[in-house]
C-alpha cells in the first residue's frame, strides 16, 4: 500500500545517519526513545519533556514537525519559529 511506502525525506543523509546510528544502537543492546513535537518558542516544559525522554533510555531521537505540519496543525501564523530555528534550539540542548 502507498502508506507504507518510504518517504524520501527518509533518504536525505541527515535522517539516513539517525536511522543508521539508531540500528547500530538497537544492535548494541541500547533503549531508543523517540520523541515528537513542534517544539515552538522552546521553552521550560519542552527542556523538561526531552531531559526526561533522554533519562528512559540510552539513545534519544527527537522528530521535528515541519513549518507545513505546524501551519496545518496550529494555524497560518505558525510556527514562529522557522524549522531551522527549531532545530537549532532542540540542538543546543
């Protein structure tokens, strides 16, 4: 079915290289915990969500929505932050 078909955002070499660290990590024994979120305006509640995220296991992988799934999701004036912002504050974590 198209549903089950793999995205090609899942072949961009950022998200390939998760996914292959992710493998390794699941092959080694490792927790992986996967988290998702719009993460807009990160702020105390976010930090505390994704701390206790990473303390449930050894390996964290964060999903990121997009600036498109956020408009559709919370309305035309979202996010306020850009993706690229977003991304960089989880990061900075």
């Amino acid at each position: 079915p198209p549903y089950l078909k793999p995205l090609e955002y899942y072949s961009l070499p950022e998200q390939a290289a998760v996914i292959a660290r992710a493998q390794e990590a699941k092959a080694a024994g490792k927790k992986i915990v996967i988290v998702s979120g719009v993460f807009d305006l990160l702020h105390i509640a976010h930090q505390e969500y994704l701390k206790k995220a990473k303390e449930a296991g050894d390996y964290l992988i964060v999903l990121l929505e997009s600036d498109q799934r956020t408009k559709e999701m919370k309305g035309e004036d979202r996010p306020v932050w850009n993706q690229e912002q977003r991304k960089e504050a989880i990061k900075k974590l």
